[in-house]
C-alpha cells in the first residue's frame, strides 16, 4: 500500500485519501483550478494509460498544464509544475479510440520531483492548503474580487450573466477565489501565475490584477465597438433622410431651398455663361448629382466633373494691345536680332488692326536649342497684353494627354489642352506647344494625330475633349509651336503652321545679347550690380569662340554665370565680406582663361599644307555650321571603295554617286582611262566618334576622288557645299548661313555654293559675306578651276577686312 500524503497544518479529510505519487496529465490548452468539474479529452498514447492507472488504483490524478500547446510529446521541463489534484468521476471510451474523462478538481499541488516510471508521466506531490489569513484583509480582497468579477460579466458578453448568481451563492473564499479563475476568458500564462502563488491573499491579488486589466481592454473595445456602431448608425440615418429629402423634393418639386449647397453650384453655373449645350449639359448632370447619394462613388465623379465646367473659361477675354509700335518695342527689348520672326509677328498684329480676328495664324519657330523661340513666344503675350500659357510635348506617347481620359476610368482628367485653359482663365491666351517635334506614338495612341485638331482653323471652333465631352472653341487661342528639327515635324501638322526659321546667332549677334541682356541679368542675380564690373568686348568674344560651341546663347549665360561666380568670391575675399561699391574690376581675355580653365573648342583651321586628296566641305549641325575634312586615298588592291567615320547612309550614298559620275566622265575630265582598276578608294572623314550625315557633302567628295585619281594638290582656302547628281549636277542645299558662318569663322577665302542657292544670299546678312568670295557652280565641272587653281592673296585681303571692321 503506497504512503499517504500528510497535510500541514490545516488537516482535510480529504487529504488522507491521496497518495503522495500519482499518474500526471499534461493538458494542452487548459488550466484546471480546484473545485472545477471539467470534462478532459484524453488522446495521447502515454496520457490513455495515466488516466487507466488512476481509475485502476486511487482514482486521483495530477492535471498540469504544457508550457507550449504545440509539442505533441512533452519532457517534464516541457510541463509547468504547478496544477490541481483531480478525481475521475467518470471515464468515456469513444469509437475513434480516445477517452473522454470528466474531472472534479480537488486541491492545489505542486510536482517534487518525477519518478522513473516509463509508460507515464509519474510523480511525488505537494499538497497546497490554504493558510489563515487576515480576516478583514480577506474580506476586503473578497468583496474587491467580487465587484470587479460583476462588472467583468456585464461587460464581457461571452460569460453568461447567470455566473453572477452562482458567484453569490459560493460562501467559502478560496472557491470564490477558483470560480472567478476559472471564468476569467485570458491565456494559460495568465490562468497558470494563479496557481503559481500559494497563499490565498496573494492568489486574491493576482485575480484582481487579470480583472482590473481585462476591464480596461473591454472598455476600450467597447468603446471602439461603440464608435463604429454610431458612424454606421449616422451613416444610415443620413442616408435615411436625404432619401426622405428626395422624395419630399420630388413632391414638393422646390428641390433648391431644401438643397443649399446645389443651389450654390447652380449660381456657378450660371455666372460661368457657358454655351447652351454646355449649360443644359451641366444642369443635367446637377440634377444626377441630386439623386445620386454622397456616399456613393459617383457623386464624386459627377461633382469633379461639374467643377472643371465651372474652372475651364467660357467666356472671360483679355483685350488686346494692338499697337504695332508698341509690340515692335516689346519685341526688340527682349530680343536682339531675329528680325523676320519680329517682322512676321508684327505683320501679325497689323492684321488684327483691321480684321479684329483672324484664324489660320499658327506660327512655328523652328531652330537649334536656346536661340529664344519659347521666350519670343512670352514676348508675344507681353507685348499683345494676353496671358500665357506653355505645354511641353516632349515625350508625349499617350493621345489622352491631348485629348483627356474618359470619366468612365478612375482618375480620369481632362487632357493637357483644356487643363492649360483653366490655367490660362482666358478665351484668347498665347499657347506655346513647346517642343512639338518630340512628341512620339505607341500603342496608346498617336498624340501628333491629336493636335491636328487642336492647330486646325477649320476644327479647332469645336474641340473635343474626351473627359469635358462637349465642344470648345480654341479658335481665339493664339497658338505657337516650337521644334528643334523641322523634319522631325509630322507632315499632317506642317501643313497646319507657318513654318519660321530661327538658324541661330552669328558672333557679332551673341556679343550683342551678352551685353545688353545675359551680362546685365547675372551681375544682378550674383549681387555684382552695386560694383564697376567691366568685362572687355574681346573677353566676351573669347568665352563665345572657346568655351561654347551652340546657335543659341544657353551655354553663353552659363559660362558668364560662371565667371561671375569667381568674380564674386575673389571680391569677398579680397574684402572680409565688407561691401565696397567703388571697388572697380575689368575682365579681360586672360582673366576668362584664368576663371574658365583652358579652352573647350579650338576653330577648326584648314590644312596650310596642300595635300593631295584633301578637301574641305561645309557642314551643317544642330549646333550651327562646322568645316568638314574630308580625306581621300587609293592604294593597289580590290575595286572597291571604303567609307569611315560615321558616316551615314546619305553621305554613303553621295560616295558612290562621286565615283560613278568620275569614272562615266573620265575622259572629259581628264583622267586616265580605267584609272579605277586595281585600286582601292578610302574615303574617311576626321572624328571619326562624331555620326555624319547629310545631303550636302557630294560635291566634296567628288573633289577629293578627282584630287586622289589626278593626283592634284586642293587648295586649302576654298570649303564646298552642295549635293550632286550622276550627271554631274551640283544641287541646293539648306543651312547656308549657318554653313557660310563656319566658313568665315575657319578662315575661308572661297566658298562654292550650287548655283540654285544664289537666291538664297539676299537674305545672309552682310556680315556673314564679309571677306568670302562666294561662287555659284551649276556642275562639278565648274568646280574644278576653283578647287584646284592658283592660291592668291585673298585670305590676307579678309584678315584686313576683319581688322578693319573692328
């Protein structure tokens, strides 16, 4: 017979019964607290055989709870050893093979030590009996416990109100104390540091703590429930009573008084005087928007809707300043030079004078970066009085940016056409499309196919917006486009504008604007204005030649910038930071070296050497003019002829053209019969890094081939420009300025042009003339005497010229 357990002080009969080592079940998700009767399911192979020995022998078992749920096989460092003496009032065996014990617990215990028992869990027990305690201590902790315990269930919805009652009825302190443990809805951690004390005072306090805490968290649920529960009550009520609104207004048909916030809308409306198909468009959609409920995602849609209506301008116009002489002053107080762009807008303006409106006026500026078209665009609003609006279509691929997205998609906005009119608050602003040649197509559309519309007299009255869905005049928008390339330009839209070209500043030109606009401006913005700054005519003309290389005066301003920036922190140094106004500085050519470093660009000069299969060509860039080298050999090897530099498939094209027209016409020409078999031609053109291309460069190669074959030295002052036929026809080119620029600038005493580009020369300024022979040829054969002729004093004759014109 297996010793008893002796209680301590506080003898139970009860106590007498149980054996001081009994079979232990570690339960998974539970906490069982003495005088609980509980019904236990019973699955593991080593807990079946626990609960068999005990309803066996004593019928007494140890239930103590898992550290972790989550392990399938527990070790006793796995099973907290704290828990509760049980007897087995009933065991059920279930079909499937487990057992189902209902469990009356008795007593706390505590795990001494584990015996070697190896089917099961054994182990030796302590008893924990309730001490004595401070009765009214007890008995303020008791009525503490049970006031927390009442408010715990009333707030608590999972624990049925009827545990109060059976609360009240319970006399003796430690099963009150076990009753509110067990109905406390909390973790095993928490339910487990119940039985992790052993007097029943600290036991009361532990209770209490759980409940105060548990409190606090169900309040502030409720609270969160409560929140919810009146939004979604306020939310139904009103949806309630804009209903009841409805239909009252709908009986009542007054809907205005009742609706304040619509009858403001209609005000706006009205004071917008749109057309009238726009008008009942939009009281349409007003009385939609009064059905529709606020909740409801539509009203918003309509409400956006209603209010770019409202913003776009319908009517409002800026009176235009139609003085001629005025506009003229505008136009040459913020540009210097581009005298036809002036002369066409004044002749513009002129025009206005006597019709008041006139349609079909789109004006394109076409010209390198920086040469002012978008600030000449400005100029024209200032000088007009219109405000002024500007849209970049560089990189526009999708056709809803002109057009607008329809409001069937979420986000949806009118396009980049109408948002600009909004901007504008005008009818009749200057629109600057800038950058109207980088616009490009994929699979979303084709946005130049969209301007059409827009740039077009005859349809622009009625544009069409897809987000506005309804017509609106762009006819009085002053509209201006801007490209960099002409025949990147689509075809459709080209035929739509008045193409003007902007070719770019010459020298004199860029000195000009340095000193009346770009200096005065960064003196001011580098704080240089309350100083005598003098920068020398030649420095300038330094920073232009040396440190930039552009048609337009971009790279100009930022190297000025720069310069004044050097200027700026030698004077505070030289200073302390003390402001000095008389302080007087002259820039002169050495100080731009000094502040700029060694120079970026070196003029490319012409051989002094004459060599055979040497000649220069005309070039033109998107940078301005450049002189082009183009070289020529033949060596012994196969017929074929050999292209390097980069050269592009139209300057391939020219090659070859040049070498068919010298070998059809080689007698005529005066070279050797056959003079082709057997060798090898190499055409290269210098910089090879550098892509070329263009129309422009077959009459130089020709006389490079003729110079190789003859075996003639070319002349190293004579450049060349124009494209040639197999027939031997030299035909027109473009870019002349630009190209006879470069002539002038690299030293050339003539230049060959095709005959059909004379015409061309009245409109060169004579500055760029000066000191050039220019000589029209119609064939290379004409070209020929020049090329390789006399060299004479013409190019000394010019450097005078120059001289002399400084």
């Amino acid at each position: 017979m297996e010793e008893k357990i002796k209680a301590s002080e506080n003898d139970y009969s009860m106590i007498e019964d149980i054996p001081n080592k009994l079979p232990v079940l570690p339960l998974r998700d539970t906490v069982v607290f003495p005088y609980m009767i509980f019904p236990v399911l019973v699955g593991r192979e080593q807990s079946i055989k626990a609960a068999n020995f005990a309803l066996e022998n004593s019928k007494y078992i140890f239930l103590a709870a898992q550290k972790k749920a989550s392990i399938e096989e527990p070790t006793p460092e796995d099973i907290y050893p704290e828990g509760t003496i049980a007897k087995i009032i009933q065991i059920l065996k279930l079909p499937n093979g487990l057992l189902k014990i209902l469990v009356d617990g008795v007593i706390q215990g505590r795990i001494v030590r584990f015996t070697d028992r190896k089917e099961f869990f054994e182990a030796e027990l302590e008893v924990i009996t309730p001490t004595e305690e401070n009765p009214r201590e007890l008995n303020a902790l008791l009525r503490q416990m049970s006031n927390l315990f009442k408010e715990y269930v009333k707030i608590n919805k999972a624990i049925p109100p009827e545990a109060i009652n059976a609360f009240e009825n319970i006399d003796e302190p430690d099963r009150k104390l076990f009753y509110v443990a067990a109905n406390i809805n909390q973790s095993i951690e928490v339910k487990q540091k119940i039985l992790q004390h052993f007097s029943l005072k600290d036991q009361l306090y532990e209770v209490i703590r759980i409940l105060n805490s548990e409190i606090e968290i169900l309040k502030i649920e409720k609270e969160i429930e409560n929140k919810v529960q009146e939004n979604i009550a306020k939310t139904q009520r009103k949806f309630i009573i804009q209903e009841q609104i409805r239909i009252l207004q709908e009986e009542l048909g007054d809907e205005e008084e009742i609706a304040p916030e619509f009858v403001k809308l209609k005000e706006q409306i009205e004071k917008a005087k749109m057309p009238k198909p726009v008008y009942e468009k939009a009281i349409d959609e007003l009385n939609k928007l009064k059905k529709t409920p606020p909740s409801s995602p539509e009203a918003t849609v309509i409400r956006n809707y209603l209010d770019w209506l409202i913003a776009v301008p319908w009517h409002k116009k800026t009176r235009d300043n139609l003085d001629v002489k005025n506009v003229r002053k505008i136009l040459d107080e913020d540009h210097y030079g581009l005298e036809k762009p002036k002369e066409r807008i004044v002749e513009h303006i002129a025009v206005l004078n006597l019709v008041k409106s006139m349609r079909g006026q789109i004006l394109c500026f076409v010209g390198p970066p920086g040469v002012g078209k978008t600030s000449l665009g400005k100029s024209i609003a200032r000088a007009l009085g219109r405000n002024f609006v500007r849209i970049s279509l560089g990189g526009v691929r999708d056709e809803a940016e002109i057009r607008g997205h329809r409001r069937t998609y979420i986000g949806s906005m009118p396009g980049k056409i109408i948002q600009s009119m909004k901007k504008a608050k005008t009818i009749n602003p200057v629109m600057l499309l800038d950058e109207i040649d980088k616009m490009s197509m994929d699979f979303r559309g084709d946005p130049s196919s969209a301007m059409l519309e827009v740039l077009d007299p005859e349809q622009n009255h009625s544009f069409n917006d897809h987000y506005l869905d309804v017509d609106y005049d762009l006819s009085q928008v002053m509209f201006i486009t801007t490209a960099n390339v002409r025949y990147n330009i689509p075809l459709p839209l080209q035929d739509r504008m008045e193409i003007i070209e902007l070719p770019g500043y010459l020298e004199f030109e860029k000195l000009e604007i340095a000193k009346r606009h770009i200096i005065p401006k960064q003196l001011k913005a580098h704080g240089l204005d309350k100083f005598k700054i003098e920068i020398q005519d030649e420095a300038i003309k330094k920073i232009i030649n040396e440190y930039t290389r552009e048609s337009g005066v971009r790279n100009l301003e930022r190297e000025i910038a720069s310069v004044f920036r050097k200027t700026a922190h030698e004077i505070v140094i030289s200073t302390n930071g003390k402001k000095k106004p008389k302080l007087k500085i002259t820039i002169t050519p050495e100080t731009i070296e000094k502040y700029l470093g060694v120079p970026r660009f070196r003029p490319k000069k012409a051989d002094k050497e004459l060599r055979v299969g040497s000649v220069t060509g005309l070039a033109w860039t998107s940078v301005g003019g450049e002189i082009l080298q183009v070289d020529a050999t033949v060596m012994d090897g196969q017929e074929k002829l050999t292209l390097t530099g980069q050269i592009g498939n139209v300057m391939k094209e020219s090659a070859l053209a040049a070498l068919s027209y010298l070998r059809s016409n080689a007698k005529e020409l005066g070279l050797p019969a056959n003079f082709h078999k057997g060798k090898e031609v190499h055409i290269h053109l210098p910089e090879g890094a550098i892509p070329k291309d263009g129309p422009s460069a077959g009459i130089t190669m020709a006389m490079a081939l003729y110079s190789v074959f003859s075996g003639k030295p070319a002349r190293n002052d004579v450049a060349m420009t124009g494209e040639i036929t197999l027939r031997g026809k030299v035909i027109p080119i473009g870019g002349l300025n630009e190209k006879l620029l470069a002539a002038q600038r690299n030293g050339m005493s003539i230049v060959l042009i095709p005959k059909d580009n004379e015409k061309d020369l009245t409109e060169i300024k004579p500055e760029v003339k000066e000191g050039l022979q220019i000589i029209p040829i119609e064939t290379i054969k004409d070209a020929i005497p020049y090329v390789f002729g006399k060299i004479t004093g013409t190019r000394k004759k010019k450097t005078t010229s120059k001289k002399s014109r400084k």
